[in-house]
C-alpha cells in the first residue's frame, strides 16, 4: 500500500498525521508515505524575479511546511518521501498520487465556511471530485 499525505502546515493538516501515525502500526505491512505540500505558482510579472529565486522561494515555503509533519513521522520511525510541488493544488494532489501509484490520498479539511466552500470549494472536495483513490479527510 502506498499513502499520499497531503500538509499545509494547517491544525487538520497535523491531524492527519497524527492519525495516520496512529492507525500505521494497525496495518498488515508497512504503507510507503509520500509527504507532500503544494505551492501555488507565482506569476512571474516583469519583476526580474529569476527562475532561480523563484525555485528558492518554493522550496523554503515548502521546507517550513512540511516540517512540523516530518519531524511527527521521524519520531514515529516511519518512513516518507518527501516532495514539494508546485501547481494548482487539487490538481497536483491527484496527479502526484497517480504519478507515484498511491492507493490512498490522506489529507485535512480547511474547515472552511459553508459560503466559502460554495464560492470557491475546499481543496479537500476538489480532490474528492477529482481523484480516483480513496480520500482520507481528517477534520
């Protein structure tokens, strides 16, 4: 089995590792975790911001990010790749789990309000309309 974590830094992002750290241990044979956080792009306007900078600037954003759940998985003794992506974030959830062969995608609700979430959806219902693995929603 191999599990797509998805984080944000966000407290439902935490609690979804804290329960995939706690049912890890309830499975027949160690999953492979892929960890990963999603950057939206930047529009690179005439800011004379170079492809260099900009590849910094993502992985800085993604390292604070992703640190808080690595440092849970590393106490835990599970293992994970981690990956910071960049994209349209739904979107790069389900291409990254298709991409990578995961049968489970694992990530928290934004909690966001019911107007919120009908003026611009949650990223946790865009990845249920859109992948074709299981989703884990931990709120």
């Amino acid at each position: 089995m191999k599990i797509l974590l998805a984080v944000d830094g966000s407290k439902p992002s935490s609690d979804a590792v804290d329960l995939l750290i706690r049912t890890f241990g309830q499975l027949r044979s160690k999953p492979e975790v892929e960890l990963v956080t999603v950057h939206l792009p930047v529009p690179r306007m005439r800011t004379g911001v170079s492809k260099q900078q900009l590849a910094k600037y993502y992985a800085e954003e993604g390292a604070e990010k992703l640190v808080a759940a690595k440092k849970k998985l590393d106490a835990a003794g599970i293992e994970y790749k981690a990956s910071i992506l960049v994209g349209p974030v739904a979107e790069t959830i389900v291409k990254h789990a298709d991409s990578t062969r995961c049968n489970l995608i694992c990530m928290g609700s934004r909690g966001m309000s019911a107007i919120g979430k009908a003026l611009v959806g949650s990223t946790a219902t865009k990845v249920l309309n859109l992948a074709s693995q299981p989703l884990l929603i931990v709120k």
